[in-house]
C-alpha cells in the first residue's frame, strides 16, 4: 500500500489524527420470513434517477480543513482516507463505503467518527503550510514550510485520548521530502515513521487506552515496509497522523502540545 502521507497508510491498514470525507453504500441483507406466500403487491412504479448537480462546487468535496488555530503550531485539522487520499485536492470523493465526520465542539479537542470496512482513514494535524486550505477562489499562503521542531528545540509531542478503540490508535510523523516542496504530493510528503513496541521490534505501538501520552521524537523510526535508509528529518516536520483500523470509531484528540526537553510547551516559530 502507498507509503505517504497523500495515500493510505502503509503496513496494517489503519484509520488518521485531518477532514470529514468519505461516501457511504451499503447492500441490503435478505432475510428470510413467515410472512403468508399470497400478497397484495403494489404495483411497480419507474424509479427516477437522481439528477447530477447542475453544479460542481455543490458537490460534496475533498478534504475539508477545520479550524487549527486553538493548538499552537498546527496548521490544519482534516482527515484523509480511500475516499478522500489526496490531501488539499479539492476533489470529488471517490466510491467508497468508507465513512468520516470530524467535530470539534471545543477548542483543541478533535473528534473522528468513521466506519471503515476495508478502506482505510487518517485523521491528520498538519504542521506545515503544505496543508493549506483549499479554496479555488483563494491563493495559497506564500510561506508554505515545514515544522523545523529542531530549530525550535522541540522534542517531544504529547496528546490526551478520549474513548480509543480496542483495536488501538498507531501514530505516524511525516515530513516534506525537499526544500523545493511547496504542494501535497508523494515526491514532497513522506509518511511511515512510528515510535515501536518494545517487545516487539518493528511493530508500532498501537494506543488502546484513554489518557495522556508523551511521546519522544527520537524514538520515531522508520517502519520496516519502508525504504531503510529514510530517516526523520525534525527540521522539516509536516504531520502527524492517527491511524486506525478497520470497524466503527468514535474517539478524540485533545490538549495536543509539542515540549522541548524540560517538558515546556513550544507555541510560536
């Protein structure tokens, strides 16, 4: 599966701390009954085909971006996912009973509601002006850089988790590739960097329980499915992502900080 923070994640298939996007179908199950073999049927009416919108822009779009201006440094709120992969593109979803909604009924607090069957969802906190709002109507930001958390003397990120599923949460940092990088795409993003389970080399933590985490920069390593010789570059931080796997989900992120190494909070450039 596609490795950057612009497709699906890699390795397990997991849902990410980004916008409310997604289309949902579902099949009617047959059952069967001991309703009588003689009925009155009504009978068939021509069904009426939906007309497609006489405008595009009614239609619904991907990814919409919510406010990020409670949590310092973020850039972006939104969530990405099989329906919606392209980050910022503005685009139509694509056919999928894949599921999100992101609420955020008070500052700082992000919520994710999704039912993914085989699709995948990433709810995404960006930190670089990468991630844009998109507005056709509205020229992007000029200074679109990364995150330098190093520059910043910042080394560690912690995060409260309401109501995580069993099946767990795994985060994954992502960074832009270049210097040259000034759009959402798979030659500037790189996602696949996760902090592992120590029993367990090579495998992500998966968080499975309420409460706060604090998490070293240092200890997030490249995960195994992707190119080994890629390192995390913290001069150039473009995300976090909070990946999920398949089922119904409905938890939060709240009180998102970046520390330095006296565990004091960084909020400005």
């Amino acid at each position: 599966m596609p490795t950057n923070s612009t497709n699906m994640p890699a390795g397990p298939v997991w849902v990410l701390l980004a916008i409310a996007c997604g289309t949902a179908c579902g099949a009617e199950s047959s059952e069967q009954s001991d309703r009588p073999t003689t009925v009155e049927t009504p009978p068939l009416v021509p069904e009426e085909a939906t007309p497609p919108s006489a405008n595009a822009a009614d239609e619904p779009r991907c990814n919409q971006m919510y406010d990020a201006s409670a949590t310092p440094l973020l850039t972006a709120v939104f969530a990405a996912s099989d329906a919606c992969p392209e980050q910022r593109s503005g685009a139509l979803p694509m056919p999928s009973t894949t599921i999100t909604h992101v609420t955020q009924e008070e500052p700082g607090r992000i919520c994710l509601n999704a039912h993914v069957d085989s699709g995948w969802v990433v709810l995404v906190l960006g930190f670089d002006r990468i991630h844009a709002i998109f507005n056709p109507d509205v020229p992007p930001p000029a200074i679109r850089e990364p995150l330098d958390a190093a520059g910043l003397g910042i080394t560690q990120l912690q995060f409260t988790l309401d109501t995580p599923p069993a099946s767990g949460i795994q985060v994954d940092l992502g960074m832009v590739v270049g210097p040259d990088c000034a759009a959402p795409t798979a030659a500037c993003l790189q996602n696949g960097f996760y902090v592992m389970a120590a029993d367990r080399p090579g495998v992500p933590i998966s968080f499975t329980e309420a409460g706060t985490q604090t998490l070293q920069l240092s200890d997030f390593k490249v995960a195994p499915w992707e190119d080994p010789t890629l390192s995390l570059d913290l001069t150039r931080l473009a995300s976090v992502q909070f990946e999920l796997s398949t089922g119904d989900f409905d938890f939060c992120v709240r009180d998102f900080k970046l520390l330095d190494a006296a565990g004091n909070q960084v909020t400005m450039r």
